[in-house]
C-alpha cells in the first residue's frame, strides 16, 4: 500500500512541531544540545518551531496524510543570494546573516549550543551548486520501523531525480547514514564530530535516471 504524502502548509505548524519534538527527543543531536532530559523535554519544541517555521518560510514541508511523518527541504541556490545586514528576523527563522545567533536568542538564550550547531553546520555545507537540502525528517516515535521515512524520502528523491537535482543532508546517527547510503547518499567532506558530541555524516547524493522500485530503492 502507498503512503500518501502533501505538502504541509501554515495550518500544519503545530502539528509539524509536535511531530518532530517527539521524534528528535532522544536524538543524538539534540541531546546534545541540550543535555538535560528534563530541560529537553520542557525546551525542545521552541528549536523545532525555529526550524519548521523556516522552511514553511523559504522551503517545503512533506507530510503524510495521517501525520506521524514529515520532512523538511530547502532548495540551495549555487551561489548564497545577497544579503542585508540591517534586515533579519527575531523569530529564529531564516533570513539574515546571522541566523545562528538569532535562533539561539529566541529558543534559548543561555545556551550556546544551540546556536553552535547552526554554525557548526553550515560550516560543512557544500557550496558552489544548486541542491535540495533535507534539514530533517521525522516519524512519530509509535511508527518507526514502518517504511514511512523511506516513502518520504523516495518521493522527494524522485522529484530530484526528474529535475537532475543534487541532494544534501547531514546523518545524525549511524542507523539513519545506513538508511540514506541505501538511498543513493554518499559520504562528502569529513564527517563533523562535535565537542564533547556525537557525529554527523554530511551525505551528497547525485541525481540518477535508475528507474525506482516500489520501495523507494533504485532497481
């Protein structure tokens, strides 16, 4: 059976938000970020709020009808587009020159490393041509296991595939690297390990005209 998957809009924001606080809780990422369970709990959504918020901005939302899956892409010009410094916004999405900082400010102020990722990040981002950027991809904790990231994934990768688009993404566990590897991903630049962290897999994936399979994977 197919999943169906549209493309989420303002009117899916909370529901986008509490579907990836839920499922990046016990991340290595952002347990990283932010240390504390309890704290995490209490704190978490505010940086998936930043996040969705971007993207329903400036790139596209894929969510599954039933809503236990989404994912997050932006599109990447080859060259970064000009940019105001006097211009930004205060409400942690995307926007200026020094978005890290902001995030940090309106998730939470007192912790560096919220605003350590985004920078740390950006840092091993390629540049110099156009590509579709996953920033992230989450499935309700109850219904891991069941091909929902895969169909996501497959569907957003068909699309590159037709366009002869590149795509871009950074791994945060081992589990999800084997995944995107099976995907067409391959390892680019050098992995990210952060301080006293976990590591992250920045991952490029060239477009194919491979014909698909049902299950997303190339024939």
């Amino acid at each position: 059976m197919g999943v169906a998957i549209r493309r989420a809009g303002e009117g899916d924001r909370e529901r986008v938000v509490r579907l990836l606080d839920e499922a990046f809780q016990d991340d290595p990422v952002s347990s990283w970020v932010f240390p504390d369970t309890g704290y995490r709990r209490r704190t978490h959504h505010r940086l998936m709020a930043a996040f969705t918020d971007a993207v329903l901005a400036e790139g596209r939302i894929d969510l599954t009808e039933d809503g236990t899956a989404c994912a997050l892409w932006l599109s990447v010009p080859a060259e970064p587009p000009a940019t105001d410094p006097d211009e930004g916004r205060d409400d942690g999405s995307a926007g200026g020159p020094d978005d890290a900082r902001r995030v940090r400010e309106y998730v939470d102020p007192d912790n560096a490393r919220v605003e350590q990722i985004a920078r740390l990040t950006e840092g091993i981002h390629p540049v110099g041509r156009a590509h579709a950027y996953l920033w992230m991809i989450g499935v309700a904790p109850g219904r891991q296991g069941e091909g929902l990231g895969t169909a996501l994934l497959a569907a957003a990768l068909d699309h590159c595939d037709r366009e002869g688009l590149p795509a871009y993404l950074e791994a945060s566990s081992p589990r999800s690297r084997g995944l995107y590897e099976r995907l067409g991903f391959t390892l680019t630049g050098t992995p990210l390990d952060l301080p006293d962290g976990p590591r992250m897999w920045p991952m490029w994936r060239e477009p194919s005209a491979a014909p698909r399979s049902p299950d997303g994977l190339t024939a």
